[in-house]
C-alpha cells in the first residue's frame, strides 16, 4: 500500500471591528498529496467565532518520516527482516501471487532460457506467495546483501550451503507450512503462507541498498514502450501509462493471482557474462550461472525516459549501482524496481515521443 505523506496548510483569517463582531470569515483546508501529483482538494469551513485583530497564518507539516530502505517511499516504514521468494515465470507458473508486493524484484534465467523471479519484501509481505520454484547457482551471490530470508521449493545441496552462508534458507523441508494448490498444475503448485514463518531472534536494520530521487529525471531519452529480450523464451515489454511501467508478456497482460496487473516504478537492464555450472536438467539444457559482480552495461529507466548506464558492484556484499558515463549515480524514481539479468547476447528496446 503506497502511503502519501499530507502537507496541511491551515489558513485563518480573522478580522474584529469596533462595536459589533463582525460576519465570520471561512478557514480554508488545502490537502494536497506529496508523493504523487493530484488534483487539489478545497474544502470550506464556517468559523464560528472572530477574537483577533490581525491577520494570524498558522502552516503545519507533518514530518513523513524516513523513506523504506528498499524503495524510497515515505509513510509506510517497515523495520522488519528482508523476505525473498523464487518464482517461477514459465507459462504454467502464471499468475504468481504476492508479486505486486513485492519491493524489489530480480528477473535471472535458468536452464532453457526459461525466467524466475526473485521477489523481495520488506515493507510489507503478502498473504500468500508462490508458485515457489528452487534455486541456482546466481541466487545466493544476487541475495547476500540483504541478509533476507528465503523461500524456494529447494534446490542442490551445494547451492543450498552457498545460500546458508549468506542468508536465512527457509526453503522446502526446512520449514512447515508449504503446501500445494489444486487448482495449479504440478511442479508450479508449490506456495507458502506468510503467517507461517517462525518466529527469529533477528535484530538486524536493513540497509537501504538503492539510491532513489523523487525529483523529476533530467535528460534521458524518451522511453514509453520497452522490449527487453532476456532469451528466445523470455521477451516481455513494458508500457508506461500513468506514471507507471505495466508489463506485457507473450502478447497478454502480465497479471498476478488477483488478476492485477504487474507493474513498477523503475527497470534497469544489466548486461552480464553468462558461466557454466557443467549441469545440464533432465532434459539436456545446460544449466547457467552468471557473472554479477564488476561492471557491465546498463539502461536505466525511469519517469518515461531512458538512461544509458554503467552497472558496478565490487563484491557479493553489496549491490548493484548505476553510473552514468561521468560515474555519477543514476537514482531511481520511489517504488518498485524490476531488474533485469540479462546474457550479453540478449537486448533492450525502447521507444517513446517527447511529451
């Protein structure tokens, strides 16, 4: 839920005549919403009494408070540990649940060039999330910055160590209360209830991990139609409207379980050299890992626009930053971010008109 931070400004204007009180002027109430632009709303109130001979004007802000560490926002802040659920995103795995709540998401592939997401929340986490599906070699080096807590229908034993090492694993056959949903074909049926997590001793902070700016962008080329081709299996697109990035898949409106449809606030595209883990599955496709620390070529996007980036990370224990051609950071608009891991042999698109 996007909470708006209220600027209340409290005019009053009172004027008192010699003999008789004069008629009572109005207080006017302005309500205008910080976080996103909307139409104004002025209501008028009767003042009943006039005592002052003067004109008093009295302006009080109600402090919003610190943004979310992982999105910016103000309002709504949570102090509760990092939660990170494997999605799959084949075919038979749509619609996911919980995913428009999610604060951060991470798009990577696995074998086949088939894409999973990994769902991070913090500010608040879904009733349900799912379909669950396991681990790969990338995952624990793109979560160790966020001492989080894991959901996953499991993975190999070797990736579950690496995963153990960097975060909380909370994935099948670690915990109770994953359970399987009838209506989902098998394989992508696995979900979780969040009110079964058990309880930790976690006494941690989260960090805030990405630079945001409320600011309008400056520069940029215009941006309203992106096509992002992560393999021959995975291209998607996403369309701005509104203020926001909605996302399109295989033609149709990619939508969550509450028939929603799936949206962000910021996309940033990394470009990253593709490695072998010498698996291949069950039908023969070789399984990747990739290469995500460094550098590497970016685009970042943001209000409508494009950004042409550099993405750096010195070590699994930080995350990704995004510079410009200057080494200047590139921040991204409060919200949602969706980033995209993509081989080099994949693509970004984009297209827009000024205006």
């Amino acid at each position: 839920m996007r909470i708006r931070a209220l600027l209340l400004t409290i005019v009053i204007v009172a004027t008192a005549c010699s003999g008789a009180a004069a008629a009572p002027e109005p207080v006017t109430i302005i309500t205008t919403g910080a976080a996103v632009p909307e139409a104004t709303t002025t209501t008028t109130v009767p003042l009943t009494t006039t005592t002052s001979s003067s004109t008093t004007t009295t302006t009080t802000t109600l402090d919003p408070g610190p943004p979310a560490p992982l999105t910016g926002l103000t309002g709504a802040v949570s102090d509760q540990q990092v939660l990170i659920a494997k999605l799959s995103n084949a075919t038979k795995g749509r619609p996911q649940a919980g995913i428009n709540a999610a604060d951060l998401v991470i798009e990577v592939l696995v074998e086949g060039g088939v894409g999973r997401w990994l769902a991070v929340f913090q500010t608040s986490y879904p009733e349900t999330v799912g379909p669950l599906r396991s681990l790969r070699e990338v995952d624990p080096k793109l979560v160790a910055p966020f001492d989080a807590r894991v959901l996953s229908s499991g993975g190999q034993p070797s990736v579950r160590r690496d995963l153990g090492r960097v975060a909380v694993d909370e994935g099948d056959g670690r915990i109770a209360g994953f359970r399987r949903d009838p209506a989902r074909p098998g394989v992508y049926d696995l979900m979780y209830d969040t009110e079964n997590l058990p309880e930790l001793d976690w006494e941690g902070t989260v960090d805030p991990l990405l630079q945001f700016d409320s600011r309008p962008a400056v520069g940029g080329e215009p941006a309203t139609e992106i096509e992002v081709r992560m393999s021959g299996l995975n291209r998607l697109s996403w369309t701005f409207d509104h203020g926001r990035y909605f996302r399109i898949q295989e033609g149709k409106e990619s939508v969550d379980a509450e028939d929603v449809q799936i949206s962000t606030d910021s996309i940033v595209v990394i470009f990253v050299r593709t490695l072998s883990t010498g698996r291949v599955d069950s039908a023969g496709s070789s399984v990747p890992d990739f290469e995500v620390t460094g550098s590497g070529d970016a685009v970042v996007f943001r209000n409508g626009l494009a950004f042409e980036a550099e993405w750096v990370r010195p070590s699994e224990s930080e995350f990704f930053e995004f510079q410009n051609a200057d080494g200047d950071p590139i921040p991204l608009a409060p919200g949602r971010t969706w980033i995209h891991v993509t081989p080099l042999t994949g693509s970004a698109r984009w297209e827009g008109t000024n205006g």
